[in-house]
C-alpha cells in the first residue's frame, strides 16, 4: 500500500475528536496520510542539557528548575502569571501570557523540566515561548538532571494554526506512524534505492517525525525530497513522450546547447545551407548579421520541424492501413533570451520553415499592443517575400473579421498574430503547424491548450482519430532559472539565446534614493536636450488605487501633471496606461516611436511590446514596489539602439533589506539569466513559479533551489526508468509508471 491510498480521516486518532479534526482542516491535513506528510518545520534539541546561565550562546534553553514563586502583573483581561524559577545556575521568569492555569499546573516549589528561548528584559531573564513539564511536586534539582527525562531527544516542531498545541501535533503524528506504516510499500524501485543510499519510506516517515539524532533527520529529509523530485521528474517525461515522442534535456548546465549537439561555433556559409527557400530570402534582406546563438536556435528548430514533418508524411501513408499508429514528434520548445536579443526574429525563421512545408502559424501575444508590434514587424520583414500575414483582436470590426476568419480557414492566410481571439470558438485554420505564444508567463496553462487545441483539430480532420499537436514554441524574455526550467518546464527542450546583437551597449543603472529625484530629472533633461527620448513608470495609475498608512503610491497620472508642468513643461509629454482606450493608447505609442512625443509617462504597460531605440532614459520611480525580473523588462526598453543608455531606479526610504538586495543586484548586471538566478534567491520558488503560470509545480518538502544537487539526480534517474520502460513497450502511448 502507497502512502497516498491511506485515506482515513484523522479523526479515528486518540485525541483527535471532530472539533480537532476541523482545526487541522485548516493546514489542509484531513487524512492519515496528510499528516504523515505534514512535515516538521524545524527540531527542538533536547538530548542533552542547557542551563539558564548559558542563554547568551544558545538559541534554546533545556534545564531541570525548581519553582521558587508566583506574582501576577496586570488588570483585568490583562492580568498574567510571571512563575520564578531557579536552576542553580541562574534565576529566570516565565511570563504565561493567557495561561493563568499553569499556577496550578506549575506549583511553587515543583521540580521542572523547562525548554524555550530566553531573553533579557527589566534587568530579568525572560521567557514567554517555553514549555514546562512537572518532574516532582518538590525535591532536589540534582537528583533529576542523570536521570533519562521525558520529553528528550529531537523533537519535532510544526506549523500550528490557532487551537493546535505542538503536543496535540506530536500525539497525532506519532498515533499514525505507530499504527499505519506498517503495511506501507516504497515508492522508489528498488535499484535507485540501492544506488542512492535512500531509506525505504517507513524507515524516512519514522526519521522525519521521531528522530533520534541530527543524522536521521539528514537521512529522512534527503529520502523524502528525492522521492517527491523523481515522480515529479517523471512525470515531465511522461508528458515529453506524450506530445514529443522523446524526451528532453537530461541536463540544463549549459541553457544555451541542450538537447542538439550543435557545434559552439559554424560559419554564416554552412548555416546558409541548412535554411529553407523562404528562410534564405528572409536572410538576404536582413541589413545585420544574426548572432551565433540566433544561428544555433534557428537550426534546433529546424530540424524539430523538419522531424515532425517526416513522421507527419510517413503517418498519413500508413493511417488507411495501421489502426494503432506511432505518435508523430512535435516540437516543445521554450526561447528564452534577455530583452532586446532578437527571439522574434528567430521564431519569424520557424513561421517560415513551417509555411515551406505548406503549415500555417499562429503567434499569439498576451497584449493588443504587443501582438500589434509582432504583425507590424512581420509585415515589414515578411511580406515583402509573398507570406500572407494577418492579425486578428477581439476588437477586430465584424466585417473584417468574418472576412479573416473565412480566409484562415481557406488556408488563404500563412501567419495569423494577436491575442486570445486566436483560440476563439470561431476560429479555425486549415492546417495550423505552429504555435508561437510570445511572453509565455502572461498564459495559463488552460490558454497555452486552447490555441494547441486548434491545430489538433484540423489534424483529426484529416485523419479522423487520430491527431497531431501543432509544433509549440514559447518564448520569454525573462530567463528562467536552472532549477524552475528543470521542474516547471521539465518537459520541454529550452534554447538560450545570450548573445546581443552587434553595436548594443550595456545599460548603464543608477540608484536614487527618495529625496534625490532631481539628479535623475538633470540627468534625463541632458539627454533630452540631446534629441533622445526618455520613460517614467510608476507603479500606479491613480492616486485612490494604493491606500497605506505608512506608505504614499506615486501614481502615473499625478506625476504626469507634475513632470510636464513643474519639471519639463519645454518637453512634449504624454501619458498611457490601462485604462486609455486601445486606439488611443496605439496612437500614443505610435507618436513617441516617430518622436513627436519626448517623454512617456507609463505605467507597466510598456513592459512589453514597445520599441524605440531612440529611447535612452528610463526612470523607474518607487522601484521597491516591482519584482526584480520586472524591473529588468523594464529596463529593456531603453538600449535598443547604439547610443548609450540610463535606467535611474528610484527607491523608497522605507525599503526592506531584500528590496535593497535587488536593487544592487539589477545595478550589478544586465545578464538577465543571471538576474533570474538571483531573484529566484530573493524571492523564493513560490513566487516565481506563480509568475511564471508553472501549473503542475506543487512542491512539498523539496525546495528546487537548495535541492538542485538532488533534483538532478533525481531527473537521471526517472528519465533512465523512462527509457527502460520505452524499450519495453509496443507503443509510446502506453507508458506509464508501475512499481
């Protein structure tokens, strides 16, 4: 039996009543085996002794004392019991907030065992997180400290919710390993449990909840975190067979070479050979040299296309006669490249690889501002060589739109760009080939399945029930970690690019601190006057729409009445955000690119989808309010062209130690792959990874970046049972892992 089968409610325990039942609810514990998974936070060291006079070197006291008083201090509702104690090295106090029953519990003159953290406070040794236990209503402290005392050993510590004691907890956990475990099987094969040195999975449940020593708790919680990272890492393999036919990158140690073994470095001569008609007439007209790593992700695609398409052809022969076909491969693939690398060009390259084998695209943008920039950038690189182009929003007319939708579905047009209207009911393609989904982390995973849904479609079509998947290839401009691509993004294979193109110049960050606005305003007014233009964002758009106490919002509209009056009224200035119409907003941004506009006022609508290299100046104000991989977006919308750049972050005066952390590390760097490591680190998986839209990354004990080590381990080792069990089967769709 698994641990997950066990699905006995807790309220069979001694102890755990309906009423106690219901507070564990509340830490989502409802189960035997919920709570055996309900790990400890921490340990409470308490297999030797230390007294009160050794308060100054150790976090925790654990003694044997005598009471040797009572006082109260207080009125009323606030009245509390103060319980004097002596252990013969020092005297101490246990202020019992809201406990006025340990007068009896604990009586003067009682012998004691005592744990908790104390504390100098009114010339007095403190303490007001302690645990008492009577040894002896009265006695002598010597006679107690050689004998074996309850309570000893390393005890564990959980997270608790209101109406929960840590020996309510303890009873529990321990009732269920006494009583459950038994009959429990592993989880692991035996041979990765030989191999790595693990515990089985009674012997770790016992260890994590009843440890004897700081080894066990080493050995439980290393069995326990590489087991749950091998069933995730299978899972990503299962999901890699299922829509690619293979899996993925074993190892993310170098992002930019995964899973091809592309050669570091190949002439411009050798690539030229490798492209499709419409890729070398593209090339020709481009007026600059791709980078080497534009060049390597353009042949990685490539031959994922030109794969899919071979077993595409093979499997239309052979469906007449073969009722269990082989899956046919499709590309899975996720761009990552810092802003301003050149991802869009290189995903214009696979549209083109696609339409040569007479496929449809579809690029799909999370904003209308953004899809608009991609279809206006395609209609100048790729129209010009006889690619039928299209976008389509839901602010589409009606009678333009019936008249794109009948031509999409005609297979009258190669590339269609926009936003969520691409996966509408009424959409639909003659053969769609190829997903793009741009800025991939503005998209749920229900959404990213809802435009793959439409080329699986127009495959069943063809072939009745059988079906394809459309080549998928997401792009993001904000680098993911090592650790988030191997977990959040296990399934897929991931291309780098880290390269900028020739004649960028690194942008040069300046802090500010609150007060000192004016040296970043001379500073902007210099470049102004130089004929660039310049971007303030805020972090709202309204005064009314932050409300703190402690802390006062700059608002975009506020700030555009000052900075156009009082700081630059010789400057045309104008402002967008989220709330100005579509039409107005494209206007807006349609000026400031031709440069009738010299300063925009934004807020974080310009993080996407607006280019203007002519644009040097970027003053972020009340920085400490975005995320890291923000504010690097941000930043990326100066720099594009070859003048130098500036980016002032302006930073509150009540900024937090982390957010001076960020600060410093966006200064530091403009790697963003780099920046993304250290925001991982600043903020925690759990925030990135709801950033991110991960979906299936639900992570218990496991933390994917103090465990990396053991993540990789672990992905070796369920990607080898894959392919054992690959070797093993008649069919790929048949896989499925079985202990």
């Amino acid at each position: 039996m698994k641990l997950s089968d066990i699905h006995t409610p807790i309220d069979v325990l001694p102890g755990i009543g309906k009423a106690v039942s219901k507070i564990f609810a509340n830490l989502n514990v409802f189960s035997i085996s919920d709570i055996l998974q309900f790990y400890p936070r921490d340990y409470d060291d308490r297999t030797h002794i230390t007294t009160l006079s050794q308060f100054r070197s150790t976090s925790k006291i654990h003694t044997v004392a005598k009471v040797t008083g009572h006082d109260w201090f207080g009125y009323g509702k606030m009245r509390t019991l103060k319980i004097y104690i002596n252990d013969g090295t020092m005297e101490a106090q246990l202020i019992a907030f809201n406990r006025p029953f340990l007068e009896k519990s604990l009586p003067v003159n009682a012998i004691i065992l005592v744990a908790g953290t104390f504390f100098v406070k009114y010339n007095a040794l403190q303490s007001t997180a302690f645990e008492a236990t009577v040894l002896a209503s009265e006695g002598n402290i010597a006679n107690f400290t050689q004998s074996p005392l309850p309570d000893s050993g390393m005890l564990p510590i959980y997270p608790l919710t209101e109406g929960l004691s840590q020996k309510i907890v303890r009873k529990a956990v321990k009732a269920a390993i006494d009583t459950y475990i038994v009959g429990l099987d592993d989880e692991l094969p035996p041979d990765v449990i030989a191999k790595r040195g693990l515990l089985s999975k009674k012997e770790a449940l016992k260890k994590i909840h009843c440890p004897a020593n700081p080894q066990d708790i080493t050995e439980a919680r290393h069995t326990l975190i590489f087991e749950e990272l091998f069933h995730f890492q299978y899972t990503m393999a299962q999901r890699a067979i299922k829509h690619k036919g293979r899996l993925p990158a074993l190892s993310l140690t170098d992002l930019a070479d995964t899973d091809l073994q592309t050669p570091p470095q190949f002439s411009s001569e050798a690539f030229i050979q490798t492209l499709s008609p419409h890729q070398k007439e593209l090339l020709t007209r481009l007026s600059f040299t791709l980078t080497n790593d534009q060049m390597k992700v353009i042949q990685q695609m490539n031959d994922d296309i030109d794969r899919g398409y071979r077993e595409r052809s093979v499997l239309f022969k052979e469906s007449a006669t073969n009722t269990h076909p082989k899956p046919v491969f499709t590309m899975a693939r996720l761009l990552q490249g810092d802003v301003g690398s050149g991802k869009t060009l290189v995903a214009f390259f696979a549209c083109l690889r696609t339409i040569d084998w007479s496929g449809q695209c579809a690029l799909m943008a999370p904003t209308e501002l953004l899809a608009r920039q991609h279809a206006e950038n395609a209609a100048s690189l790729l129209a010009p060589l006889g690619i039928r182009i299209a976008f389509l929003t839901g602010n589409l007319q009606s009678k333009g739109r019936n008249q794109l939708l009948k031509a999409l579905k005609n297979g009258d047009i190669d590339i269609v760009i926009g936003t969520h209207a691409l996966f509408s009911s009424q959409v639909r393609y003659k053969d769609l080939q190829l997903v793009i989904i741009d800025e991939q982390h503005r998209f749920g995973v229900m959404q990213r399945n809802a435009i793959i849904s439409k080329g699986i479609q127009t495959s069943m079509e063809s072939l009745g029930s059988q079906y394809i998947s459309p080549h998928l290839l997401m792009m993001s401009a904000t680098p993911i970690p090592q650790t988030l691509a191997l977990t959040a993004f296990g399934d897929l294979d991931i291309s780098s690019i880290r390269t900028m193109p020739q004649g960028r110049k690194p942008i040069t960050t300046y802090l500010v601190r609150e007060g000192h606005e004016q040296n970043a305003y001379t500073a902007v007014r210099k470049e102004l006057e130089a004929g660039h233009q310049a971007y303030f964002v805020y972090p709202a758009i309204e005064q009314n729409e932050w409300t703190s106490s402690n802390t006062t919002i700059k608002s975009a509209e506020e700030m555009f009445t000052y900075l156009s009056q009082k700081v630059f009224p010789d400057f045309t200035c104008a402002i967008v955000h989220s709330k100005i119409d579509t039409e107005q907003q494209n206007k807006i941004l349609s000026d400031f690119k031709s440069g009738k506009i010299n300063i925009l006022i934004a807020t974080t609508v310009v993080e996407v989808g607006v280019d203007v290299p002519n644009a040097t100046c970027m003053v972020i104000e009340q920085a400490d309010h975005f995320g890291l991989a923000q504010l690097h977006q941000l930043r990326g919308r100066v720099g594009r062209g070859t003048q130098q750049s500036y980016c002032f972050l302006i930073y509150s005066s009540r900024i937090t130690e982390t957010g001076i952390a960020r600060m410093k590390a966006l200064r530091q760097n403009t790697d963003g792959f780099v920046i993304a490591e250290e925001d991982l680190k600043l903020r925690g998986p759990g925030e990135l990874t709801g950033t991110i839209q991960a979906g299936n990354l639900t992570l218990g004990i496991a933390d994917i970046t103090r465990d990396y080590d053991i993540l990789q381990q672990a992905r070796q080792d369920a990607f080898e049972l894959m392919q054992r069990k690959l070797q093993a089967c008649a069919y790929v769709k048949d896989v499925a892992y079985e202990q």
